[in-house]
C-alpha cells in the first residue's frame, strides 16, 4: 500500500501504520486523516490482517492537529473540514479487529485523540501524553472530550481538558489512560510480542467480543447484555467455537481458522 504521510506494512498477520510527517512531530493534516481513512478500510477488509497497530515510531508519536493548517481557518472551514478526521477516526474505532496504539514520544491533541480510536494503548517510558488545545483557545475536537472521559472517567478527563498538561507514560497507566509501559528501546517488540498473540486468537470472536464491548457502550445496561447474548450465541455457529472447546477438552492448543 502507498501512502505520502503513513506507511503500512504487513508482517505475518499484523499490520504497522507508521505516521510520517516527522519534520512537524507527526502532525496531523486532512491528507493524513484521509490517509488513514483510506488505509483503515483497506486493512479492515483484508482478511489476512488479524491485528493492527498504530504508531508514530521510536520518537514521537504525533503532536497533535497541524496547527500551521488551522491557524487562519474559519468556523465555516471547520464545519466543512470536520469530515477527514471524524471519518478517519470512525473507521479506525470501528475496525473488526484490534487495533493497538504504539506511543513513544509526544501524543498530544489529535495524536492523543487517534491513540483513543485504538483499542489498547501501550506506551513507552519516554511518552508525553496530553490535551493542549485549551492553550490553543480551542478545546478537543477530534472525540477528546468524548473518547477520554468514557475511558478514564469525566474528573480526569476534565482535569486533563482544563489545564492542558502533558502527563508521562507512569501517570497515564495509573490512570488508565495506557494499558502497559514498557523502556522505549522495549516498545515495538512488546506490541508484537501483543499482537502476536491476538493474530493467534480466533478472529470471528475477536471481532463480536470488540463489537459487543463497543456497541455495549452506546446503550443502557439492559440492552448492552442483550447484544453481547446476540454476539455470544452467534460464535457457537462457527467452526472456532468447537475447535476450542475440543482443544480444551483434548488438552491441546486450539488451531483457529477465523470461521
Ligand atoms: N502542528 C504543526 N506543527 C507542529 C505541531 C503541530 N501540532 N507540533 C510541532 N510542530 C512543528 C513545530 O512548529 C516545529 O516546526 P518548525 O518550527 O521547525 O518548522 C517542529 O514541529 C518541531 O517542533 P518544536 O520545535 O516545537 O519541538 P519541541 O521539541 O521544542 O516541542 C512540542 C515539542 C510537542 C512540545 C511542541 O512542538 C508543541 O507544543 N506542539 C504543539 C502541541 C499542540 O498544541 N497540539 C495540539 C494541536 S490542536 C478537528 C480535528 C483535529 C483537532 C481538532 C478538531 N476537527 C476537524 C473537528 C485537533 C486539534 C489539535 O490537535
């Protein structure tokens, strides 16, 4: 696949979306949002793809909006551009499999913003992790305001919105924001070590476990519970359902086919 400001690669079942504008620390431009759309439905939609990452590389992971795009925009140019991030952004919440974002460095404004599309986040020590745009006069358009609070809770994400400061990589596991730190020279080798072992789980359930949690979140209690039934009684149409449930009782490992 080629792109001008991502790379995408494909290693025996994972693929690595690399931002890469790193003249402006990643920042995020409407090609890029395009970009990234284009790529999360071409990825979404290849089979052979189990797992996906997202990251900026071993330095920063992205800082954020280009903010040299926005500085002289209008409220009208924004109503008219809102559409590359939010589809972008859309696509890659929603891809059927997971997805992991690979911090090192800076993700600050959008760059934290497109790491809360992902499923899990794993940062390295040397990531900075915040939402600037109140020092900007403008607050977190691209899910901020939205993403975070659902996943840290409102008074963290508030305390994160108002102020603007950056945390590091510590902070952010405590608070739920990371779900591992590892040493940045670590970092790539433990996603894969975590994608590998997803790309080995069957990918038909992976898929209604994440539709089950997310869709889960948009509705009450109630009706969450009687989704994840739906999904839960679909997996026993699939052949993965009885191979692994026959690998437990034969004490072997399951071999899933994703079907
Ligand atoms: N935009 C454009 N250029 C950026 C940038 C950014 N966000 N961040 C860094 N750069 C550029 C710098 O201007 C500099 O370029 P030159 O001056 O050399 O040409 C180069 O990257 C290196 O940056 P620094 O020289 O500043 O590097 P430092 O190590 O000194 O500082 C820093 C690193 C990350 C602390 C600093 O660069 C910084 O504070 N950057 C801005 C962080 C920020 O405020 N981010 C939030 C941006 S607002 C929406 C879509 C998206 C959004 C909202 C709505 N819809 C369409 C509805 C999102 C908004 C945002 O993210």
């Amino acid at each position: 696949m080629s792109f001008e400001t991502i790379n995408v690669e494909i290693n025996e079942g994972i693929a690595t979306i690399t931002l890469n504008r790193p003249e402006v620390l990643n920042a995020l431009n409407s090609h890029v949002f395009n970009e990234l759309a284009e790529a999360a439905i071409r990825l979404g939609g290849d089979d052979t793809v189990k797992v996906v990452l997202i990251t900026g590389g071993p330095k920063v992971f992205a800082a954020g909006a280009d903010i040299k795009q926005m500085v002289e925009m209008t409220a009208v140019d924004m109503v008219l551009t809102d559409k590359p991030s939010h589809r972008a952004f859309h696509l890659l919440e929603n891809m059927p499999k997971p997805v992991i974002a690979v911090i090192a460095g800076y993700a600050l404004g959008g760059g934290l913003e497109l790491a809360l599309t992902a499923d899990f986040r794993i940062a390295a020590d040397n990531a900075q992790l915040g939402l600037p745009e109140i020092k900007l006069g403008i607050l977190p358009g691209a899910g901020g305001t939205q993403r975070l609070p659902r996943l840290i809770g409102a008074g963290l994400a508030k305390e994160l919105i108002f102020t603007g400061d950056f945390i590091d990589a510590r902070e952010a596991y405590r608070i739920g924001l990371v779900n591992k730190v590892v040493p940045v020279d670590e970092l790539f080798t433990e996603a894969e070590k975590l994608a590998g072992k997803l790309a080995r789980r069957g990918a038909v359930a992976l898929r209604l476990a994440k539709s089950a949690v997310n869709e889960g979140l948009r509705m009450d209690l109630e009706a969450g519970i009687r989704y994840e039934h739906q999904c839960f009684s679909l997996l026993f149409a699939t052949e993965d359902q009885k191979e692994g449930m026959r690998a437990f009782i034969e004490k072997r490992t399951p071999q899933f086919k994703g079907r």
